[in-house]
C-alpha cells in the first residue's frame, strides 16, 4: 500500500505516482503552496500586504480562458474538475473513469495559462461576494473564525476568511493576480498526484515536460507574521437567531521542539486518549447531560501557529472548559495507561490505512501533508514509530488559557 507509492522529480516539479489496481475512479491534482493566510508577502525586496481572499480569488480566475470553456473541455473527455483553496494551498484537481490521460494534459494546461483582465476580475467580485455572504451566515464558519480572531488577533492571516471580506476583494485587480501567480505558481512550489488504476508513468510524466508551463522558481517570499495580539478578550459571543448554542473552545500549543508531522500526530492521539468517545471524560460529560454527540476535537497547525480546537452544541459551554482543565491537569499528573495508548494507536493506524479505500482521500491527504511540508510516507512512518513518551510529554504544551466562541 505505502511501499507502492513513488516519488519522484520531474523537471523541478515533485510527481506523486500512486497506482490503485482495480479501483474504477482515477484522479489527478495539482497542489500549490500557496494558500489564504499568505497575504503579506516580499517581492523584489518590497513588502506587500496583498487583499485577504486573493488566492481564493485567483483559484476562481484560473478557469477563466481566452477562447474556450474550460468545463465543456473536460466534460467532452468524461471528466469532472474543480478546485478548492485552504489557508496553506490551492489545489486543481479532476476525476475520471477513462481518458484519464487526456484530462490530465487539460489539467497542466488549466494551471499553465493564466487569463485575468480588469473586465474579466471585475465580471468575479460578485459572484464571490454572494460565497462571501453564504458563509457569513453559516454559524459553524463564523463560530471558527471569530474563536481565530481573539486567539489570534484580527489582523493575523489565520482569522481572515479564506474568501475574504466583501470589501478585501473589491480592491483585487490583474495585475496582484498575475504577481500572485508568477511568483507562487511555480514548480518548486506545488505537487503534482495521480492516483487510481494507472500504470504509464512515463506517459505521465511526458506530459508534465509538454504542458507544465510555469515558472522555475518561487521568487516571491512568504512574511512571517510577528504575532501582535491587542485583543484581550478570550470570549466573543454572536448572536444569529438559532434555536441552539453552538460553541468552539480553543487552547494554545506551545511546542516548538519537533516536526510538524510528529506534532499532528502527538496531539491528535493525545486528544483522542483524554476527551475521545471512549475516554471517561466523554462518558462522564456525556451521562450528566454536559455534551452530546454533537462534541468533538481536532488539532490545527496553521503557520506555526498551533491550536487545540473543542466544539459541539451544548447550553453551557463555560463548563466544559472548566472539565477540560481538570483533565489536562489529571493526566499531567497521573500519566496516560499503556493500554489506552496502544488502543488509541492502533485506531489511528487503521483509521490511516482505511482512508487507502477511496481515491479522494488518498490524494487530498497527500495534497494537505505537502502543504505541511512532508508526504504520506513520513506521516506514516511517525505514526508506527510513536512512544506513550511522545503523547505525555505533548500535555506540557497545552497552554492553560481558554478561548471560548459562541453563536446563539
């Protein structure tokens, strides 16, 4: 499974092969690492601070084209594409059943051959105005990004929507697209995937050399933002007229000291051990009426900037942070079992193996750990080679201060 994956170098660009015997569907991406908290950047040695929403706003525009419709051409060949941008990338991507070669080549082609003019941008803004609306009123989007905002302060990348605001769009024109494109889109910056029941590589890696026409190397630099947090509060409520009250708790992690790998996944088993659905934690909050099936967790790692993420549907959410502490602190002092860190460990391990059964997630895994700076082999590897040390140690990083955001 693992072991057939190939990587390899193909002028400049990294080509992930992976071969699905058997499987029906194919896919095929093209994964940049350029994504929406990538605003403040350096060109030519001058700063500049770019609209929130412009790579989402350039993921729109690469289908727009001179003479032709890109979405005829692929439905012409059987195939579906479509593209999506997140706060580290920007990915293009279709599926298939046949003629995954001739997609292919239209892909390369779609992410080669930028086509922006102010009558063509200015022909966008509101279309994605009305995205920018649909997601201001969904309360799960703006629960996140206002716990972001007092996590992070509201001028950090990280609490912009990735779309943008309404009027952070309003001044993008084509000549940031084209400056955005020239100095991200470029071979040493993105991945190319294929993956499902495939086996002429050379074809594939042929058509990269003839239709990957972008830029050699990135020029433009990402500016690390220098965290200036004037926003005290750690509570933010908004109300949007519905009938329950959803909440999103956020705590800091501090840990500096290991891979980006390693930290994804010290911290998603050290939550899944202490609040996951068969710890003691889930099981007492959950007779007593405190959560309900609604509760979950995950672990953001976004710029350096890392974060535990708590959410659900609950009346008093005050009190779930109070719970949280408790058992952070019960297990800094009472250290975790083996046995629940083998079973822990082991679900994860099958939870990995089973995404292998459907081509979507194989490739967008792939696309995200690359954004991430690894591939799927190294996550891999970590995770088999994870120590009971690794998750106790993770519980010193967990930073004591709560931030609480709900919609009601």
């Amino acid at each position: 499974m693992i072991d057939n994956i190939i990587y390899d170098n193909i002028n400049g660009t990294t080509l992930v092969f992976i071969p699905k015997k058997n499987f029906e569907q194919k896919q095929a991406m093209v994964c940049f690492k350029y994504g929406s908290i990538h605003n403040n950047i350096i060109i030519d040695k001058e700063k500049i601070c770019l609209p929130p929403g412009i790579a989402h706003f350039l993921e729109h525009k690469m289908f727009e084209k001179n003479n032709y419709n890109i979405f005829d051409v692929f439905n012409k060949l059987g195939g579906s594409v479509n593209a999506y941008t997140n706060f580290l990338s920007t990915a293009y991507y279709f599926n298939c059943v046949d003629y995954f070669y001739e997609n292919f080549d239209e892909l390369l082609k779609l992410v080669s051959n930028p086509y922006f003019t102010r009558e063509n941008v200015d022909k966008e803004k509101p279309i994605i105005e009305q995205e920018i609306k649909m997601y201001d009123d969904d309360p799960y989007w703006r629960v996140f990004f206002n716990l972001m905002c007092i996590m992070y302060g509201k001028n950090n990348p990280i609490s912009n929507d990735i779309a943008g605001s309404v009027d952070d769009i309003k001044r993008i024109n084509e000549d940031m697209l084209y400056s955005c494109y020239n100095n991200f889109y470029t071979k040493d910056n993105c991945v190319i995937i294929c993956c499902g029941d495939i086996d002429d590589k050379t074809k594939i890696e042929d058509s990269i050399l003839k239709n990957l026409n972008i830029n050699d190397k990135k020029t433009g630099l990402i500016q690390k933002y220098e965290e200036n947090n004037t926003n005290k509060s750690k509570y933010v409520e908004r109300k949007m007229c519905i009938n329950q009250k959803i909440f999103n708790i956020g705590f800091k992690n501090l840990q500096k000291d290991v891979t980006i790998f390693d930290k994804m996944i010290f911290n998603k088993m050290l939550l899944d051990i202490i609040f996951g659905k068969s710890s003691l934690f889930y099981e007492k909050l959950y007779t007593k009426g405190i959560i309900d099936d609604t509760f979950g967790f995950d672990f953001n790692n976004f710029n350096e900037k890392a974060s535990y993420i708590f959410s659900g549907i609950c009346k008093e959410p005050k009190e779930i942070i109070k719970y949280i502490k408790e058992e952070i602190e019960k297990f800094k002092n009472k250290n975790i079992s083996n046995e629940d860190f083998e079973r822990i460990k082991n679900k994860h391990i099958g939870n990995f193996i089973r995404k292998f059964n459907v081509i979507d997630n194989i490739v967008s895994m792939e696309a995200d750990y690359f954004s991430n700076g690894f591939f799927i082999k190294d996550y891999y590897k970590s995770l088999k080679n994870i120590k009971l040390e690794d998750i106790q140690k993770s519980l010193n990083y967990f930073d004591n201060d709560a931030y609480l955001s709900i919609i009601n």
